[in-house]
C-alpha cells in the first residue's frame, strides 16, 4: 500500500531494519539511566543540531507527543496566558487546550505567541517572513507547533523560543516520540515561573536531558531509530530543496492536469509538505475509495474540511515512483 497520509504516514523503509537490529543487539532492553542509553540520547542530540541546523544555545528534548509539548508551553513557559492566531483546526484546538491551562482575560497580557507553523488540516503554512514580523512586534516568548514541518524545511529557529514536532511526518518514523527545542530565554521563562508540579514540567526535563536522560521512562526505540535516521538523511537545506520542488510541481500539476481545485487558492498561503484538494463530498468519497482499490491511501479532510478534502503529504520519505504513481491516477480519476 502507497500512503500519502499526512500523519502518521510513510516510514523511512529502512526504520524496519533499524528496528530489528535495535532488538537483536538489545538496545530496547537498555536501562534508560544506563550509560549505553545516555551515549544514544547524546548522540541523537548532536544529530539534531546537526542536520536540522539548530543554534548550538538552542535545548532539545524529548516527549511523548506535539500535544504534549502544548501543555508544557502552557504549563512551565507561560506567565499569564497565551495569543493564537489561527487558520485552522489543529491551531484552534491548541488554543482551547492552552486556555484551559491559562485563561484568556485580557489579550494585551498575553505573554507567549503560539503559532501552528504548517496547518495539517487545511494545508497552510507560516512563512519566515510572517514569523520575521512576529518576532519584532511581539515582546514575548514565541512558541511554534512544526508538527508537518520540521525535518522537512528550513527553519531560521531565532525567529521563535519554542519549536516542537511529532516523528511520524516529515521525519520519517512511526508516532510515539516528539522533539521539544526551546531558547535559552524560554529556559528563563520557565525557571521564573519554576513549574515543577508535573512530571513533563520543563525544568524537571531540562534537569534530566543535560544528563542525556528523560525524567520519565522514555520511548528508547523511538529514539534509536531517530538517531538511524539523522544518520542516513542529508542536512536540512538539501531536503528543503527537494521538498519545495516537489511542492511547486504538485501545485502546477494538480492545476494544469487534473480537474481538482485547490482548497488553499493565494500561493503565498500553501504549505510546502500537505496539499489539500477540495470538491465535493460525493466526488471526494469516490476518489478515495478508488485509489484504495488500486493500492493509494489519500488524506482525508480533517475538521470543517473532513467531506470536502482529501490531502497529500509531501513528506521526505515518500519516493518518487510513488509520487508518479498517484499522478497517473488522478490524471484518470477526476471530479
């Protein structure tokens, strides 16, 4: 089965050798305080910063998940409480999440940003340029949800405190893990606050990642194959070139030789790694019961686009063959 479902979707296929030879050599049965398992976490670490360019000043932990790290932001980074400006389903739920957290009374005494970088549910992105005017009108900290984004595209990380993803998209890897990276300023944030009610308060995590350990019981596999992976992919800028390329060509095809409109009509407003198409609920239901019949799981919509959409990831791990493959059939399977 071909999958161009926007997460979790396709996995690097060499994770499944990573994940037999992490059984056999017994890394999955290592103590996660056990030097053999700190030297993984350090190693991976250094991978971070190094493929994806990550200011050396800039901290990078693990979690369970991106919703995970929204509740830290609101938890051990956020004073009084916290602006989302939003386009879409997945900025929107983070928002509600936060304000649960930390009430929205007045929003001039919002004091972190939260910004969804790449809008997963209807195919929209931030730009840097955006984030650029953020940061010089915003005085606080900014935090960026990069779930469909990060590992696939250039980032310039001073723009934000906060950046945080999933594994199971642009990286390539099954769910279960998360990357938290947070700015020296959100570290005084946070110790201003000193939040150490909870067992994912950022102080606990940072006390433990300068050890190269998690303050609970890590997903160990997930790591490991996170650093398998960082070992095989190249640097950033050269993924970011290929994901854009791709992007642009989907865009231009999708246009010029198929009948399907696109949801997201200004080009400036497309995300580069999810492209969401639209029509309507009957065309959109038939569609993706053919390309299941002939082996192709498309997106579905996701919110108040869920019957009118179907979306395609736009991931790195996904191969060209399989690209053409989907374009052979919409070329065929129309509105």
């Amino acid at each position: 089965m071909i999958t161009f479902y926007p997460g979790p979707s396709k996995v690097y296929p060499q994770v499944a050798d990573y994940a037999r030879e992490a059984v056999r050599s017994g890394v999955v049965s290592l103590n996660h305080r056990s030097a053999g398992f700190m030297d993984i976490v350090q190693e991976t670490l250094r991978l971070l910063h190094e493929k994806l360019a990550i200011p050396v000043d800039y901290h990078i932990a693990f979690v369970s998940s991106a919703t995970e790290c929204w509740e830290i932001v609101a938890q051990s980074m956020t004073v009084t409480t916290s602006l989302h400006p939003h386009g879409g389903a997945f900025g929107k739920k983070w928002m509600d999440y936060a304000h649960r957290i930390r009430p929205m009374i007045l929003p001039g005494e919002a004091d972190v940003l939260c910004v969804v970088q790449n809008e997963t549910s209807n195919g929209t992105q931030v730009r840097m340029e955006t984030l650029a005017k953020f940061r010089r009108e915003f005085t606080g900290l900014i935090a960026v949800d990069a779930v469909s984004s990060l590992g696939g595209l250039v980032f310039d990380w001073t723009l934000a405190d906060v950046w945080f993803a999933s594994v199971q998209k642009c990286l390539g890897l099954p769910a279960g893990l998360a990357v938290l990276i947070y700015s020296p300023n959100a570290l005084k944030q946070a110790e201003i606050i000193n939040d150490r009610q909870f067992y994912n308060s950022l102080l606990f995590i940072h006390e433990n990642i300068a050890k190269y350990q998690t303050p609970f019981t890590p997903n160990g596999l997930g790591i490991y194959l996170l650093m398998r992976v960082l070992e095989q992919v190249p640097p950033i800028a050269e993924v970011d070139a290929l994901i854009r390329q791709r992007a642009a060509e989907w865009y231009r095809f999708i246009a010029e030789e198929t009948a399907w409109p696109l949801l997201i009509e200004q080009p400036e407003l497309r995300s580069d790694t999810v492209i969401a198409v639209k029509g309507s609920e009957d065309a959109i239901r038939a569609v993706k019961t053919d390309a299941q019949k002939t082996g192709i799981t498309l997106g579905n919509g996701y919110g108040n686009w869920k019957s009118t959409t179907f979306r395609i990831a736009n991931f790195p791990a996904i191969e060209e063959w399989e690209i053409e493959t989907l374009k052979a059939f919409l070329r065929t399977h129309g509105l």
